[in-house]
C-alpha cells in the first residue's frame, strides 16, 4: 500500500511542478544576448542561405536548359545533314545508272 501512495504522489508532483521552456529560454543570455535574439539572427541567416541555395539551383537549372537547347539544334542538324547526304547518294545512284 506504500507504494501506491508513493506512486500518487509523484504523479501529483510531477503535473504540479511542469517545466515551462518557453519561460526558460526568455531568461537565458549569451554573452550579452538573450537566446531568443541569437536564435532569430541565427533564422535569418539560415533563410539567406537557403535563398541564396535556391538562387544557386535556379542558375543551374538555366544552364541546363540551355544545353538542353544546344544539344536538340545540334542533333536536328545532323538529321538535316543526313537527309541531304541521302538526298546526294540517290542522285548519284540515279547518275550511275543511266
């Protein structure tokens, strides 16, 4: 039966005494900062990063889109190339044998 009481009571005291971290972190410095103007310098600078990230990846995705282009001009030349060379080889084919 102690140890139900134990049990109750530790029950009682642990809602009674809850942790408020919200409260804490006001309270906390560093150096001669509160924790709360180190965490949002600390957010904004993690948000440059992150818009200079996207920035980063938006030139790369230029690049790549404009290789892309590079590349099918190249190939629809080289179609083109070779449907003049075909064009070329029939009529020498039709030269040789008349």
């Amino acid at each position: 039966m102690a140890t139900a009481k134990a049990k109750t009571k530790k029950k009682t005291a642990s809602k009674k005494s809850s942790f408020d971290l919200g409260k804490y972190i006001q309270d906390v410095k560093i150096g001669d900062f509160k924790l709360e103007t180190v965490l949002e310098g600390n957010s904004k600078n993690m948000h440059a990063i992150a818009a200079a990230n996207r920035a980063v990846i938006d030139g790369y995705t230029d690049v790549a889109k404009r290789q892309y282009e590079m590349l099918k001009e190249l190939l629809d030349e080289i179609k083109n190339i070779g449907n003049q060379v075909e064009l070329v080889q029939h009529a020498i084919s039709d030269i040789s044998v008349r």
